[in-house]
C-alpha cells in the first residue's frame, strides 16, 4: 500500500467511525426518549458490523418487545452474537435462556457455560446464578463450598441478593460453621440496599434474638421496610407484633389491618390469624379495620394505621 493510498484509508475510516459515532448517538438519543423504533434502526447497522454492546441491547430489544414486536428467536441470536464475542451481560442473559429454555431446549449445561464465563469476567448476576446453580444442583452436583464461593464474590461487589443468599448459608449452617454474626453482617449490607426480604431476615433475627440482643424496636423497624415494599411475611409478622404488643401497644385493629393486607398478598396463615382477631373485635373495628386496608394498599402502604 503506498503512501497515498494509506492516507485515503486512513481518511475514510474516520469518516465511516464519525458516521458510525453520529448513529450510535441517533439511537441513544431516541432510546433515552423512549421511541425504541428509531434506536433500533439506528443500532442494527452498527450490530451487524460486529458491536457488541449494541447486539446485547437490540437482544434485550427483541426480548423485552421494546420497539419491535417481541421475537425470542431474535433476542437469542443477538444475545449470541455479543456472547460469542465476551459480552458479558449477554451471556447472563443467555444462560438464562438456556436455563428456562425460553426459544431453546432447556440446557442446563449450556446456562452454566455462558454464566460461568460471565463470572470469570467478573460479572456479580452471573456470579450469583452460579451460586444458585450449586446450591440447588441445577444440572450440577449440589456444592455448598461452590455456592459459598460464587455468593461471596457476588456480594463482595455489592449484590444485594448475593449477600442475602450468603446471610442464609450462614444462619442455616449450610457448608458452612453457623455463624449469626455473618448472618446478620450479610443480611444488613442487602437490607440498606432496600431488599425485602433481608429486611424481614433481620427483623427475625431482632425478634428472636439470633446472634443479637432481642430488639422489638428493630425488629418492628425491618419488617415495617419490608412490608412496605409489600412482602406478605413481613405484613404477617406486623400483625403478630401488635396482636401481642411486642414493641408497641396492643392494638386488634391494626393487627387486623396487616393480617388481612398479608392474606391479600399471598401469605397461607394471615387469614385465619386475621379471622380470629375478629372475633375478639366489634363490627364498628372489623369496618374500621378493613377501610384502614384498603387505604393502605391503595397508597402503596404509605397511610397504614391511625
């Protein structure tokens, strides 16, 4: 190549990168507002020149039914395309694909391939995934120590349900010394992060005093923050905290409140808890209670009680 011919190259593929860097912009502009269409005429182009990132995203795209019509088949090829090129993300999300079989044969080994990569990347959801996979056997022998190691790394980086999986391994004993205050480390670390359940994980730990001195206040404290994010248990526990006035008055009509909001929601015991607060209570409180409920939920559990 001589020196004319280097420098009209050279020219060019700048003018294709600005081209290329106007698109890309084009497309995230339009992403960010919200017209997914556009972007996704934008990014094809740049994806099938090989952009990996872009090939995850319009995977996600197709996936998700953002701007297209969903299309499993074309979320799996272009999570492939960027997997096969080290994409991080899009081998979590392959291996999920492979996991539930979701537009392929359910391939457990297949889902622990791309996962295994992710987390040799580095990557904290695959590395938890890993620590699902072995603690359950999914396709592997069950492994504590394996599913000790995979959590651990994950919530070293800050994932929240790492670190709450890795609290339960701890409290439960599982391959592991029981140890309450790892527990409790754990479960606080994810419950600050705003993960319900760990938050009703440490209000138990409050409540019967596991590795802690027994604390109403903070137990009270937890399970309120995990019902609010609308977890039946914790709603559940609430109501036997007042039913029983641990760490507050005693009060039928606000047990009976969260009773019946944790029934609503799913939980198989607060019905029958709820059923017999009633028939300590008068019809005037059972009404009362109830509207309470409903505003409650109404509100998205910001106006529950007096």
């Amino acid at each position: 190549m001589n020196r004319i011919t280097l420098i009209l190259a050279t020219v060019l593929s700048l003018a294709f990168t600005q081209v290329s860097a106007q698109d890309y912009n084009k497309g995230l502009e339009a992403y960010q507002a919200g017209f997914y269409a556009t972007a996704l005429n934008e990014w094809i182009p740049l994806a099938e020149q090989g952009n990996e990132r872009l090939q995850a995203k319009i995977g996600w795209m197709y996936n998700e039914g953002k701007g297209v019509e969903k299309n499993i088949t074309e979320a799996l090829k272009w999570y492939r395309l960027a997997a096969e090129q080290g994409f991080a993300s899009a081998q979590v999300n392959l291996g999920q694909m492979y996991n539930e079989g979701k537009g392929v044969v359910k391939d457990y080994a297949e889902a622990m391939k791309w996962n295994r990569l992710a987390a040799e990347q580095g990557r904290a959801s695959a590395q938890h995934n890993l620590g699902v996979i072995y603690l359950n056997g999914i396709g592997v022998l069950k492994d504590y120590a394996e599913a000790l190691k995979w959590y651990r790394l994950a919530a070293e980086q800050g994932l929240a349900s790492a670190q709450v999986n890795l609290g339960v391994m701890y409290l439960n004993g599982s391959g592991v010394l029981k140890d309450y205050a790892e527990a409790l480390k754990w479960y606080r670390l994810a419950a600050e992060q705003g993960l319900a359940s760990a938050q009703y994980n440490l209000g138990d730990m409050y409540l019967n005093g596991s590795g802690v001195l027994k604390d109403y206040a903070e137990a009270l404290k937890w399970y309120r923050l995990a019902a609010e994010q609308g977890l039946a248990l914790a709603q559940n526990n609430l109501g036997v905290m007042y039913e029983y006035g641990a760490g507050v008055l005693q009060d039928n009509v606000i047990a009976h409140m969260w009773y019946n909001i944790a029934s609503a929601n799913g939980d198989e015991n607060a019905g029958g808890y709820r059923d017999e607060r009633a028939d300590l209570m008068t019809t005037e409180a059972i009404k009362k209670a109830t509207a309470m409920a409903r505003e409650c939920m109404a509100s998205d559990y910001k106006k529950c009680g007096y």
